[in-house]
RNA sequence: GCCGAUGUAGCUCAGUUGGUCAGAGCAGCUGAUUUGUAAUCAGCCGGCCGGCGGUUCGAAUCCGUCCAUCGGCUCCA
C-alpha cells in the first residue's frame, strides 16, 4: 500500500500502482469522468499512469490550466490521426496546447490543405472522438523510435528524435494514430465534446525562417458544446472591438498607401483623445519633477553608432539620408535615448544635480517587415511617451518605484484593473546578442529583480526578452475581454551612459557614471490607444472621450437654445457639439449612440420652457430632465473623481 | 521578408461557367417634412472593378507581376 494526500490534506491509501483515474472513482464517480491528467508530485501525468510510491496527487480537470492543457494537447492528436485518415502519407512536426486551444504543424506533402477543408477534418475529429479511444503511453528504445519514423518516411518526427536523449521517449497510441510524445494526455477522447479549427497558416519548421514552411491549423476543444458557443461568442466580440474597425467607425486613425504602410493618420477626434492623454501624463510627471525635451526627428548615423543601435539593427532598419553636398548620412531617429544622452552631456551635473529626468513624447521611425503591420499596433512610425532618468546607483531604487507609482496611475484612470508585471531578463546562452559588461548586467538585472520582489506585484521572470543594452520591466495589461496586452516598460541600463561616457562629480570631487533608467509608461501612443479603443470597445473614460456631450435639438425652432445650453457647457470645460442636422429626434440619438458619445442632452419646448435638458446617457437610454447647471456640475465631478488617481 | 487568402463607389457588400454586369444598402448632395428618446420620404451625384502587362473578337471575371490589406510564421531598440 502507498499513502496518497490529497490537496484537501487528508491522506489516504492505495494499493501500490493506482492510477490517478482510479483515486477519483474512489472519490466520486462525477470526479471520475472529469478527471483529465493528474498533478503527481509536482509533476503532470496521465490520469491513466501508475502511482508506485507515496506521493502528493491533486487530479486535474477542466478548470486547471494544466487539465485544459492536456486536453488541448490530446485535441491536437486527435486532430492528426483525423487528418492522417483524410490525407495519407502527410508527415506531422509539433502539436503543443498554446494558451487559447492547440495547433499542428504538418506537411501536406502532395495534397493541399486549405480553409474550406476544416469543416471536413473537425467532422472527422468528432466521430473519433465519440469512439473513446484511449490514449494508450508507451515507453521505447530510442533506435526503435527512429526506426518507426524512417520506416513511415516522417523527417521531422526523426529529427526531433534525434535530440532526445535514450531512455526518455515515450509515443502515444490513440486509435490508428501513434505519435512521438512527452504527453501527457486525457485518459480518452470522450471529453473532447466540442471542437473547432478556427484558422490554417504557414509556420517555419521549428520557427526557423531557413527552414521549410509547414501548414499549422488551429483549433480549441471543449468538454461541453456550451463553452465552444460561448468560446465563439467571445470571438466575435474581439473581432467587433477590433481597433482597426472601431478606430476607423469613430473617426480616431486611417492609413493611406499614398502616406505609405505602417504609418497612421491621426485624425481630429484621435489627436484630441492623444492629447488628453499626452497632457494627463505631463501633469504626472511635472508632478514627479520631469523636465520636458525636445529633439528632432533624424540624427547623425554617428550617434546610433555610438548608442549600438546602428550595429544591432541598421542593417534591417531605413536606409540612410545624406545630405547634398557634404554626403553626411542621418538616419531616420529609432530612438531618443542617444538624443537624451547628449542633451544631459551639454552640462555639468553634480550628485545634487540628480537625478535628471527628461522627458519628451518622442516620435521614432522603425523599419517593420511588411508581413508584420497591424493596424496602430505595429507601425512604422509612432510615438512614444518616453524619458531617462539619470541618477546615482544609489537612486536607481527611488526612481524605478516613481517610475511604477506613475504607471499604476495610469492604469487606473484608464480602468486597466488586471496586469501583470515582467521581468524580461537576457538570454543566459546567448550572452553576445547584449551590449555591455557581465557586471553591469548583473548588477542591473538584480536591481530590477529586488525592486520588483519588494513592490508586491505580480510577476513572471522571461529570459532572452531584455533589450540589447539592458533587462526590461514590462507591464502586460488584460483588457475587457481577458487579452493580454504588453504596454508600459520599465529599463535600467548600465551600459549607456558608458558607451556615452556620461558622468556627475560626486561629493569625493571625483567623476562617477550615472545610471539610465528607460521609462514610457503607455509604450507608444499608437499602440497604447489600440489597446485603449479594443478595453473600452470605444467608450472612453469620460475625461478622456473627445466629444463628451451632444445636444440634440427636437427642431429648429430650439438652435438658439442648444446654444445657449452649449455654451454653458463650455464654461465648464466641457466638450460638446449641436445637432443641427434636419432628422427626426430618433434619429440624432441614433447616430449619437452609435458614435458612443457619453450624454446627449435632448432639448424642446418643454426644456426651453422649463430651463432644464433632458438628460440620455449612451448605453443607458433617457435619465429624465434636470437644470443644466445641475447635470455640468455632476459631470465635472465624474471627470475629477476619474483624474484624481 | 516567408506561406496562404483577399482587393468592386467614402463605408459594408452582390456580381453564376469571360459576352447590356458595372449593381444594392448606408454615407454625401438637393428638395419636401419641423419632427419627443436607436434609421422620415423622394430625386440626384458617385467606380479605369488595387496598379501594370498578357491571353481573347471580347476581361471585374482567365494568366503573370507588383502594391496593399487580412490570418499566421520570423522579427520587434
């Protein structure tokens, strides 16, 4: 007999060689059935796999990451022998559970695969599906493994093989279709009730761009048919919320191939959204003693090779402009700490000086590959909210945690209630990507490691994310409907200031280097504004929203007192426009509502008579009549409770 | 950049196998209506069917190429 503990603490025995399907039967049988794998140990196993020794068992279902997970996985499989069925002699590469569903590579060999025949592989999957075939693991030698391959003529499975040490290969038989596989896997198909493959596109074999395209087909499963409905749902909803859709309906951006690709247009309502935004963390950081910047927008080649950014990416970047006659070559600015850093070298500082913060809503010009644009996601051309704080190492603390209160203002005026702090750290293996010492990493990665432990966030630790000359804190926001979205970032860097020889006099008299700290708390305001637009689905906090208030006169005959009421408004400071147009009421709060406008003051005779506005709130529908005086003063208050972070 | 898909009026989309196929709705303009909480009615304007080449008696429709957009891959200071 062995002793199993259960997460609940209790302690139960078993004979020895249990599988954890079983220590569910014993439990319940409505555990049973749910259960997918189990947590043996620390360690994810099959539900079906022997249990030999005492050991810590926690059974894994749906609302476990790692049950969703191998239920995700064991879909990929299905969806292999489905398409193994349909297409013989296709060769399979990886079929991993990702975050939202599952994907497989495969190599279609003579046959082609497209969209249209999705429907017919999900059908296949379903039938397998209902046939409950066990997911059957076995152990084997390595050569026999390869054997297997060769003999099917499946390179890429050899390969992979290949790399695997003796002894540790396991396949997984379910129906007809073996595959090479660490698992682990639900006990059978049945749970995989619901299934859908959502898209089909090329992926490179093992991401390498050299490497040959294979075919990856998407999809996502679940155990009920309702949480693929509501799964599908949440879809639609992301594509209504799209910021390419809604940003264009609200007037916000558009793109002109006349402009070029990947540059964005503001129009007046975004420029106005930006703006606010761009005075809100001006005010913010006069707050917290930035000084505000200026450069401009090329800069002598010369100066990204001294920062390291010519080397590192000039070569993928714009082209070089030259100058006429004395064929000086400027390059289109992809930066603005190299314009930060000669700005601070045009004084002397002293150890009171710093820490100096310079700030500057810096517009940079990046070459993005043509297959990479995304609507103001990723762009050519954006700007970003950035600064560099210069201070002693014994600053670096202080600052980044001013750095952080600012960006924790941010997300709650903007209503981002979920985040996530990263902490991407260099690549230990590849330590020749990275620009600067082994010490001034180390130093700069343990800062940003203590100051993160010590803020109470939470976070996760990523290697191989930092940038070239320094590790990163990155904050990833979850918006409305659960998408994680990487915004505001956090950098201390060593490196510059010695590749600029930067110094302040300390109080020896002697010359010290400061520390540079990378701060843009919105990351770039295209991309932050994309977020923004796709979270609020286009209603904007009401400090932020460029048009706050419509009024909306019955007839004609009441202009003059829509007037009267907007120019009100306006001594209030409050943003709004008359519907002048010749419809019906119906109609203005129609198009009002469609354009998410917050209020709409809806006036006519009564109102006139009465010196009152009727008052509809977007979304919401009519909030009856109060004076006008009342309902400004209500709304200055919402705008200064929403400011007051 | 790579693989695949798409590209028809400002927007959303119809246009079967190449031959009155250049259309609709919305928007816009003009006029009528002067309106009470999510679309008033009528008329009109608007397109070199992404660009360029080719096949054909004839191309929005077939082929090639370039550009752009979309879904991924790779990349992201």
């Amino acid at each position: 007999m062995i002793n199993i503990s259960l997460p609940d603490n209790s302690v139960k025995q078993y004979p020895e060689g249990i599988t954890s399907q079983d220590i569910a039967k014993d439990i319940s049988e409505g555990l049973a059935r749910n259960v997918l794998a189990a947590k043996v140990n620390g360690e994810v196993i099959d539900a079906l796999q022997p249990i030999h020794d005492d050991a810590e068992v926690k059974l894994l279902t749906w609302d476990d990451p790692e049950g969703r997970d191998a239920m995700w996985h064991s879909s990929a499989h299905l969806m292999a022998e489905a398409i193994e069925q349909l297409y013989p002699g296709v060769k399979f590469g990886i079929g991993p559970a990702i975050e939202n569903g599952f994907y497989y590579d495969i190599d279609p060999g003579e046959h082609t695969i497209t969209q249209e025949d999705l429907p017919k592989i999900e059908k296949k999957m379903k039938e397998l599906a209902k046939q409950k075939q066990e997911f059957v693991r076995e152990e084997v030698p390595k050569k026999q493994a390869l054997d297997y391959y060769k003999k099917k003529g499946d390179e890429y499975k050899v390969e992979l093989i290949d790399e695997l040490e003796d002894g540790t290969i396991t396949f997984y038989q379910s129906g007809d279709f073996t595959d090479l596989c660490r698992g682990p896997h639900i006990p059978h198909t049945g749970p995989i009730k619901a299934v859908k493959l959502l898209s089909i596109a090329g992926a490179y074999w093992r991401g390498d761009e050299n490497r040959k395209q294979l075919t990856r087909i998407y999809g996502i499963s679940f155990p009920k048919k309702k949480q693929l409905d509501e799964y599908l749902e949440m879809l639609e909803e992301a594509q209504k919320r799209d910021h390419r859709k809604i940003g264009k309906e609200l007037e916000i951006f558009t793109f002109s191939q006349n402009v070029g690709s990947g540059l964005p247009l503001w129009m007046p309502k975004g420029a106005e959204l930006r703006e606010r935004l761009e005075q809100f963390l001006k005010r913010l950081q006069r707050e917290a003693g930035y000084d505000q910047v200026i450069t401009p927008h090329i800069g002598n080649v010369n100066l990204y090779k001294t920062s390291g950014h010519f080397q590192k990416y000039g070569a993928d970047s714009f082209q070089t402009i030259k100058t006429p006659n004395e064929g000086e070559e400027f390059m289109l600015k992809p930066m603005n700490c190299p314009h930060h850093c000669e700005i601070y070298k045009a004084k002397q500082f002293s150890f009171r000086d710093l820490p100096v913060r310079y700030a500057e809503f810096g517009t940079v010009y990046r070459y993005e590959q043509s297959g990479e644009l995304h609507g103001l996601t990723r762009v050519r051309g954006f700007t970003q909210d950035d600064a560099h704080i210069f201070c002693t190492p014994e600053q670096v603390k202080e600052e980044f945690k001013g750095v952080m209160d600012i960006i924790l203002k941010i997300f709650k005026a903007l209503d981002f209630e979920n985040f996530v702090a990263q902490v991407s750290l260099r690549d230990p293996k590849n330590k020749e990507n990275y620009i600067g010492s082994d010490e001034n990493w180390e130093r700069s990665e343990q800062a940003i490691l203590d100051i993160t432990e010590e803020s109470g966030l939470d976070y996760v630790v990523e290697y191989g994310e930092a940038a070239f000359y320094g590790p990163k804190l990155d904050f990833m926001v979850k918006d409305a409907l659960g998408r994680s979205w990487q915004l505001g970032t956090v950098q201390v860097d060593y490196n510059l200031p010695e590749r600029f020889e930067l110094e302040y006099t300390g109080s020896d008299n002697e010359k010290h280097r400061p520390v540079m700290i990378h701060r843009a708390p919105f990351g770039s305001m295209e991309r932050f504004v994309a977020v923004l637009l796709e979270h609020t689905a286009g209603k904007f906090p009401l400090w932020l929203t460029p048009e706050q208030v419509r009024v909306l006169p019955i007839s004609e005959k009441y202009h003059k007192f829509a007037e009267k009421v907007l120019s009100l408004l306006q001594n209030y400071d409050i943003r709004g426009q008359i519907d002048r147009r010749n419809e019906k009421i119906g109609r203005k709060i129609r198009d009002t509502e469609l354009m998410k406008i917050p209020y709409m003051l809806i006036i006519g005779e009564k109102e006139e008579q009465e010196d009152k506005v009727s008052v509809r709130k977007q979304g919401e529908g009519d909030k009856g009549s109060m004076s006008l005086d009342e309902f400004a003063k209500e709304m200055k208050n919402t705008i200064d409770n929403e400011l007051n972070v």
